[in-house]
C-alpha cells in the first residue's frame, strides 16, 4: 500500500465528507483520477497529488478498511478537523503571497482571456443551428455556418496557444485542468459539426451540440474551481 505523510486527511484528498457513501467516494475518486491521471500532464503536473489520491482511495474505497482508519483517525475530538474540501483549501489561502500572485497573473493572462473565446464558440452555436435548422440545403446559410466553424478554429487554436504559452501555478492545477478538458472537448465537437457540411447527416449537428454541452459542463466547473483556491 502506498504510504503517504499523516498531515493528509483521506477524507480531505478524495474532497468527501467523513458522511460520505461508498458510491460518493467512488465517484470523487474516478472524477480525481482523470484530472490528476499522469496522462494530462500537459494541464496538470502534480505526481504527489495522484499518489495521494490513490492512497486515500485504496483506504476509503474499501468499507473494513475505512472503518478501521475512521476508527483510528476520526474519534469525536478529532472529528472536527475532517474539514470539507472548502474549507481544507481555504485555509490553503494563509500559506504565502507568493501563490497568490501567480495564481491571479495566470488568471488574468490566461483563464480569463480563454473562458472569454469559449463563451464566444459555445453561446454562437445555438443561433448557427437554429439558423441553419431553417433550410439545411440553403447556401448562403450552410456558408454562414462554415464561416462560423472557420472562426471558431481559428479562435481555439488562439486559445489553445495561450493555454499552453505559461505553466499553470500548482494551485490552478484543478481549474487548468477542467479547462484543458473543455478546449478539447470543442475540438472534437468543432470536427463533428464540420462533418455535418459534407453529408448535410443530422447526427453530426446533434453530436457536435452534445460535445458542446459538454465542454460548457467543464468551463463552469472550471470556474467553480477558482473559489477552492488560493
């Protein structure tokens, strides 16, 4: 079993209640595990926080082996410090100005500008459909919906660019992430949208739209990420 240093709370890595259900910790686990996976480095660089994460499921993840550490690390005068994630990454806050500048310098450098571009591909979209929903076959509109498709392009490969132009500080790691995610989620469903021009199949419109949908879930938990940071 792989160890990690007592001062982590398992409960506090996996950002689960001590109250948590099985199935809940489950579902924090496999959420964790793509963000942090060694696979998406180009978002995330942190080794150490898989590892933890790993461990604290391996623990909490099996019910005799949970109650046996709730046993040993959660007695009621202890109880208290099994903060929620929140709270846990609140007080993150007191550890240096340092962090923080170069949390809000890659904010405002990079998020900031890039949630902007997607904003402006995503919400577009649905006016280009229902545009287009009117007469599929209609040139002028098929031309409009190409030229939208060209300009969202061009924007995300802007984006994309800028994301990887500065390394996110260590404690953006979670919101780089979602947003590393989103962009590429518009990638594809640009891609699947571009289908739908040369065979006019509705299911390319009705994919790209999903992928879309998607990639909008992750901008905002991108953005509900920035309030767990520094």
């Amino acid at each position: 079993m792989v160890k990690t240093k007592a001062t982590y709370n398992h409960y506090q890595t996996l950002e689960v209640s001590p109250k948590a259900t099985q199935e809940q910790i489950k579902q924090a686990y496999r959420r964790l595990a793509k963000i942090f996976h060694p696979d998406s480095n180009q978002a995330v660089e942190n080794e150490e926080r898989i590892v933890r994460i790993n461990a604290a499921y391996e623990i909490l993840g099996d019910a005799e082996k949970r109650k046996t550490y709730d046993r040993h690390n959660l007695q009621p005068s202890q109880q208290q410090k099994a903060t929620t994630y929140k709270g846990y990454y609140k007080r993150g806050k007191s550890r240096g100005s340092a962090a923080d500048a170069d949390f809000e310098t890659w904010l405002t450098n990079v998020y900031k500008p890039i949630d902007k571009t997607l904003k402006t591909i995503l919400y577009a979209l649905k006016e280009e459909i229902n545009e287009l929903s009117a007469d599929p076959f209609d040139d002028e509109l098929l031309e409009g919906f190409q030229t939208y498709l060209e300009n969202s392009r061009d924007s995300l490969k802007e984006a994309q660019n800028l994301f990887r132009s500065q390394r996110n500080p260590s404690n953006a790691a979670g919101v780089a992430a979602h947003l590393y995610y989103c962009l590429d989620q518009v990638g594809d469903g640009i891609e699947e949208l571009e289908f739908f021009t040369y065979n006019y199949d509705d299911s390319h419109l009705h994919t790209g739209q999903e992928l879309f949908r998607i990639a909008e879930g992750l901008r905002l938990e991108a953005g509900g990420a920035i309030k767990y940071t520094f």
